[in-house]
C-alpha cells in the first residue's frame, strides 16, 4: 500500500454534492465519489474494496482534476482523531480483545475526570484546553463497556448495543461515523451527547460509568 | 424500550456465518476486528439480508465479492459463475444462517426469508444507521458480516 495513501482523506466538492444528471462515470468513480466522507483515508477505502491503493489513486486523481473531489482540510485535533486509526491495522478478534485489555491496563481507574493526570488525555483530542473539565474521553467508556461483557467479541458487541440507543443525529453532530476512526483521546464535547451515552450504558449493562 | 437481543445471542451469528464457511467449504473463514459505524452504509457486489422481529427490529447481511461467490461455486462445483448464480449463492448463504438461528432462537425471534441484492438495490434500502460490522475473510476474499438494530423494538410478550 502506498503510505502517502495514508494521508489522502478526500471529500466531495461543494460544487459536486449534487452532480449534473448527464454526468458520466465508471462504475468505481461512481463509488468513489460516493463513499468519500473527509474522514476516510484512501488507503483504508482500497483495504475494504480489496482493490489496490494505485489504481484508486489513479481514480481519484481524475475525480479531483475534475473538480468532483477536493482535498479534506482538518484542524489539528480532528487531524490526531482520524490519523491515529488510519494507521494502526485490523487485528484480529482474539488479538483485539487483548489490545483492549493492554490498554485498560495503561489507563488510570474509569471514572478519573477526562484530563486528569493519568488519562492520557493531555495534548491531543478535540477538546479547548478551556472546556476539559465539561467533556469526556470516549475510549475509556468504551473500554469500561467492554471490560463489563467479559471482553472479546461479546465485549465489541456490547459496545454496538449502547450506541444502538444513541440517537444517530448526536453522533453525527460530534463527527462519529465510525468507531474505528475515533482516536483514542477523542474527547466527547456534546453534553447530550454524553447523558445518552451514560444511560445507555446503564441500560445496556445494568451497571454505572462514572 | 430496547433490543431485547444480549450479546450472547448477537454472537450466534456470527458463529453460525463462520461456521457455514468451515462446514461447507472446509476452508474457515478468519473474522478481523469490528467496527461500529454510523454513516451511510457500503455494499459488496452481492448482498444477503434477513429482516428480524420479534425481541429485535432490524436485520442481518452478509455483503459479498463476486470474486468471493465465484470461488465459492467452484468449490461447490458449479461451472456457472452468472450474476445470476452469485445472487443465488448469496440468498443460500444467508439461507443457511437464517435457518440455523431459527433453530437456536425459536420463535422469540422473527426472522425473515432471505432476499438477496446487488449492490445498488442494496443501496436504496431503508436500514438502521446504527451498524456493527464484522470484516470477514474466506480464501483471501474480503466480506462483510453486519447486524443492524433499531433502538426500539417491542418488549417480549411471553
């Protein structure tokens, strides 16, 4: 795979949204320009269509030559959010649960204050160094939820019933499309957001995030 | 009021999915790691979906290459590799599944006869927003395995 591929997050262009009726396209540029979010590296969109990172390259070189795909602009913490998993590989499911399990070892106690000592949320994320204390990191929720259903695969789908009681309009307000492209700093700002989540989680689980 | 389905009886298809690969070709197929995704959702060639009801509102698809399928009926030794014969494969596939939750979930769960789809007809249905997504791989072909819950469902009535 070609790692400039990495970088490459293309959105569609303002002026393409809604593309002329007599536009013509390959049956690939077509699902290109469908499928680009912003949030979305090319590399990854090669790895999920099983096609290699070249010949999408070459296809969206055409599509941004065209005007129909722009380059997407981040600020510095949606940039973190999204390079942070773009580079790290699937693992498998077993090697998946031990990451978390690696990784709930690393943090400090759930429940500490998102931006205490300890939490490793300092320096990254999406929160003003202002507005720490009103949000909180999704990982560790994540990680709590998954640590509660005894880890694993039972532990990754307990996540998915607790978002499945989000409301999808709050996720898309705070840029969650994907669990997979949610850094692990990622700081929640949304307060409704939050309160949904913790009450799934409750719901869910039957337990308390603190 | 929610999904009345647990994470232990979520699990059971993908164990039956995986298991189809394993029982039938005797090449199993390896799961990588989820993803939980909120956006609009993405197909492979072909699709095969069943609807549940009952404790859960919502489906479960299984979103193939048509490279996957015509390796697939090769192994099951059909010559005909149409887009006919992978859209069938693909409703089979899922066939398969659907009747071995039916066995293990009774009638607490509805699920639906299979419909299979190509990419675009899957692309014009109505699904939850909400999706787990499990990447699979069968003999170095990618596939999808997705479980699509609403929030809502009726509560259980027995």
């Amino acid at each position: 795979m070609n790692p400039s591929l990495e970088n490459e997050f293309l959105h569609r262009s303002a002026a393409a949204e809604k593309p002329e009726p007599q536009l013509r396209l390959s049956p690939l540029e077509w699902r290109l320009w469908g499928a680009v979010d912003g949030l979305t590296s090319l590399a990854e969109l090669a790895r999920r269509w099983d096609l290699g990172g070249e010949a999408l390259a070459l296809v969206a070189g055409k599509l941004k030559t065209a005007g129909l795909l722009a380059p997407a602009e981040f600020t510095l913490a949606e940039y973190q959010a999204a390079i942070q998993t773009a580079d790290v590989p699937a693992p498998a499911v077993e090697p998946a649960a031990r990451k978390y399990s690696a990784s709930l070892k690393r943090r400090a106690p759930v429940g500490t204050p998102a931006g205490s000592p300890g939490t490793g949320g300092s320096g990254s994320g999406s929160a003003a160094p202002g507005e720490r204390g009103l949000s909180f990191q999704l990982r560790p929720l994540i990680d709590f939820i998954i640590q509660q259903a005894g880890g694993g695969t039972k532990g990754q789908l307990a996540v998915y019933r607790v978002f499945c009681q989000v409301p999808h309009e709050l996720l898309l307000k705070s840029r969650i499309t994907s669990l997979n492209l949610v850094g692990d700093n990622f700081e929640i700002q949304d307060l409704a957001l939050k309160s949904r989540l913790l009450e799934a989680t409750r719901t869910v689980l039957g337990v308390d995030y603190r | 009021m929610t999904n009345h389905l647990g994470e232990a009886e979520l699990k059971v298809f993908i164990d039956l999915s995986l298991g189809y690969f394993a029982t039938v070709t005797g090449t199993a197929a390896q799961a990588h790691s989820p993803r939980i995704e909120f956006s609009r959702p993405e197909f492979s060639d072909f699709t095969g979906m069943v609807t549940l009801g009952g404790i859960a509102d919502g489906c479960v698809y299984l979103t193939l290459g048509r490279r996957l399928l015509e390796d697939l009926l090769r192994r099951l030794g059909e010559p005909d590799l149409s887009t006919a014969n992978c859209l069938d494969l693909a409703g089979e596939i899922t066939n398969t599944i659907a009747s071995n939750a039916r066995g293990h979930f009774g009638h607490r769960l509805t699920i639906s006869v299979p419909s299979p789809y190509q990419r675009a007809a899957a692309e014009q249905l109505p699904l939850p927003p909400t999706r787990f997504v499990l990447p699979l791989k069968w003999n170095n072909h990618p596939a999808d395995l997705v479980i699509a819950l609403r929030p809502d469902a009726p509560a259980p009535t027995a």
